[in-house]
C-alpha cells in the first residue's frame, strides 16, 4: 500500500505567528516548513484585488469600514499589522499581484486563493482574478477555491487549465 505524504497549506499564512492573509504570514509559513498557503481574494471599491479575509476591517486595523467601500489606495494607507504585535505596525494590506510574485518567489510555495463573492456581482471580478494568475505565471501550483460555485465556472471557463475547488 503507498501512503501519500499530506500536504501542509498554512490558512491565511501563519496566522498564529503574523497577521494573518499578510505577505509576512506568508513569508513566515513557508520558513517554519509548510507546503503552501491558503489567502482570501476580494475587490475594492476601485476594482483592484486585495488579500484579505473578511469584508469588515474592523479587527484588523484602527478604522471601521468594508472592503469593497474603499479604494485600494485607502486600504493601502491602514496599517494590518499592530493588532497582531508591535513588530508587524504598518503591516500593509497586500494586492493579489504582490501575494502571487511573493509566492511565485519562494520555491515550492503552493497556493490555494479563495475567491470572496462581490457585493455587486461584479463580472469583471473573476476575469481580473484568472488575469493576475496568468500575469503571475503560478498556475501550476494553484488552487482556485471558492464557495460560490459561479465564480468557478466563469474562472474555468477563461482558464480551463486551472484547477479549482471547493
């Protein structure tokens, strides 16, 4: 019988040591040996693609406000690392584009990107999504995950090739 050795996907990075879905809490997942990470995609008033978990950013900075009421340039000024520890202030929320050419850069660094469904049900979302996996040339060690299963339909549909999940 062959066992397969489990792969080790640190949520959101190593959220228990660094902000968590921050380029630092991914740094640090792969330092401490896991395989890869998982980080949650959502889009900004704007348009533009950030990693972060929820909607709100009330736990993780010193404001209220959702993400998709403010512009990337707006999230970009907060900082996303004091309420974790002093050592992370000034933390900044990581676009999609940094979150991938991070991974990209750290051999072996396997990806599992989560898909937040828009508020507006935006169809430019998933195309901007399969755009930035593309540009970062990581789909072969990506996951493509979500709940709502529409979002990947549209994304294997512009990319056959990605693998998704659910």
């Amino acid at each position: 019988m062959e066992f397969m050795t489990p792969e080790i996907i640190a949520h959101r990075g190593a959220s228990y040591l660094a902000p968590e879905n921050t380029l630092s809490a991914f740094r640090k997942a792969m330092e401490i040996g896991a395989d890869g990470v998982e980080m949650d995609v959502q889009q900004t008033r704007d348009k533009k693609l950030v990693i972060h978990h929820d909607f709100v950013i009330d736990w993780h900075t010193d404001m209220r406000g959702q993400i998709y009421d403010m512009t990337e340039g707006e999230l970009k000024a907060l900082d996303f690392g004091s309420w974790k520890d002093v050592n992370y202030r000034n933390e900044r929320i990581a676009t999609l584009q940094e979150a991938l050419a991070l991974c990209r850069s750290m051999e072996g660094c396997a990806v599992q990107l989560e898909m937040k469904s828009t508020m507006d049900n935006d169809p430019a979302f998933v195309s901007g999504v399969v755009d930035a996996i593309r540009a970062a040339d990581i789909a072969d060690r990506l996951v493509l995950i979500s709940f709502n299963h529409d979002l990947l339909r549209q994304a294997k549909a512009l990319m056959p090739e990605l693998r998704v999940g659910v």
